[in-house]
C-alpha cells in the first residue's frame, strides 16, 4: 500500500507539472499573439485611430491587403507602360539616328553642305 501511495503522489506531482507548464506556455502564446495583434494595430491605417477587437483588425487587415494588392497591380501596369514607351524612344531614337547618317551620307555623296 505504502508504494501505491508513493506512485499516486508522483502522479499527481507529474500532472500538477504538466498542467503548470502548460499553462505557462499557453500565457505565453496569448502574449506573443496579443503583441502581433497590436503590431498590425500600428501597421494598419484603419487600425490607429483607437481601440479595435481582434476581430475588426483581422477585417481591416484583409482590406488593407487587398488595397495594397490592387495598388501595387496599378503600379506593375504603369510600370510596364513607361517600360514599353522608353523602348519605343529608344527604337525611335534609333531610328533618327540611321536616317541621320542616311542623310549625312547622301550630303556626302551629292557635295551638299
């Protein structure tokens, strides 16, 4: 009987232990997703303006993202436009050039100044 009680009492301890340790490393997962949460608090423009629950700034985080998205596909198409416009200078660029010494050939050939 002496080592059934011996036995119960380490099997409450280890419990007791599993259950402490649980515990603390629960508080500190809340801690750690409770800074997250008040990081996008700062982040996010909607978000600065007071005290917002969890819920609300998981929304306004969504839309944010997606503001952000179609700002940047914006950009990406502007981009792409300036891109293809300097190529075109430059094939026109190009283009004056040859005709330029086309014609600085031509002076040349014809003696003309």
């Amino acid at each position: 009987a002496d080592l059934q009680g011996v036995y119960d009492l380490q099997m409450e301890q280890s419990t007791a232990y599993r259950r402490a340790t649980h515990k603390i490393s629960e508080q500190k997962r809340r801690k750690i997703l409770n800074s997250r949460f008040d990081d996008l608090r700062t982040i996010i423009p909607a978000c600065q303006d007071g005290a917002h629950s969890k819920m609300s700034v998981l929304k306004k985080a969504m839309n944010y993202i997606d503001q952000l998205t179609k700002e940047l596909m914006v950009q990406e198409h502007v981009l792409r436009e300036l891109q293809q416009e300097q190529e075109r200078r430059r094939l026109l660029q190009q283009e004056h050039s040859q005709w330029s010494n086309k014609i600085h050939s031509l002076r040349k050939h014809y003696r003309i100044p």
